[in-house]
C-alpha cells in the first residue's frame, strides 16, 4: 500500500477552506493551546467535569460562569473511526481515502474530540488503539493557525 500523503506538506490537499479560528468565540482558548502544541479542553469549576466541544453552558450542572479550560496530555484511544472514500470537497479529489477517527480522552472524563488519524489511509485501525496528538502548524496562513491530528502510538 503506498500512500502520496506523506510527500505533502500538510495532512490535507491544497484547496480545502482553512478552519480560521475567531478570536472572540469560545474555541479561542483551544486554538491558542493549539499553537502552542498544547491540548486544551473546557472544564467546569463547579461541578469538576471536562466537556468537549466548547459551550456556554455547562451541559452537566448548567453553570454559566464556572468554564474554563484546562490543558490536557495530548493523547487518547480511538473510539470510533471511518474511512472516507468520497471526496465531499473538489479539493480532496486527489486525498480520498483518508481516515478519521473519534478519539476519547480517559485522563480527562472521557470528553471525545474528532480528527484525521494520519498515517497509511488504508491502515488496519483498531479500536481502543492509543494514539498521541499530532500539532500541525500552518505558519504560513493569516491568522497563523495550528491544526491537532492523531497518530497511533
Ligand atoms: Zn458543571
């Protein structure tokens, strides 16, 4: 099995709309972490659970003002995957298959966070399989931004 991914400079094709974090919106925290290659997810002071994606609201105890974020070890184990083989966007035309996983966080109240899994796209993936971050750092855009992938350990 071969595998062009890895001759380019990024882990997606060219072309693909990049996410542009806000600086107002309640992912600024994660993606300034992200920057840093640090993994930082919502915590809830009140009722002491993490919640991913990022809310308002606590959807435990519905505290308004106890979130905030604390940074966590930035590996996990796949709960869930897929193979995508239908390019959704012209510009993955040339990048189909490639894999995404559903990765949970045990050390951090199982919160579930999704990405790429890099690596050969047509890989035996495992469930329950360890993976690490992967920080990729497109310092080439503005705003500069940073992009968390997951690898198998
Ligand atoms: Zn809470």
């Amino acid at each position: 099995m071969t595998s062009t991914s890895t001759e380019r400079k990024y882990y997606l094709p060219e072309g693909l709309p990049a996410p542009a974090p806000h600086i107002d919106d309640l992912g600024k925290e994660f993606w300034d972490g992200t920057r840093e290659h640090e993994l930082r997810v919502q915590f809830c002071e009140s009722c002491q659970e993490f919640q991913w994606g990022p809310e308002w609201i606590c959807y435990r105890c519905h505290s308004f003002d106890t979130l905030t974020y604390r940074t966590v070890e930035p590996r996990g184990t796949i709960f869930s995957w897929e193979r995508v083989w239908y390019p959704t966007h012209p510009a993955l035309q040339m990048g189909v298959p490639y894999l995404v996983a559903l990765v949970e966080l045990p050390h951090a109240g199982n919160i579930r966070m999704v990405g790429n899994l890099l690596g050969d796209p047509e890989q035996e993936v495992v469930i329950g399989s360890a993976v690490d971050a992967v920080f990729e750092d497109h310092d080439d855009s503005d705003p500069q931004y940073t992009l968390v992938h997951w690898r198998t350990v």
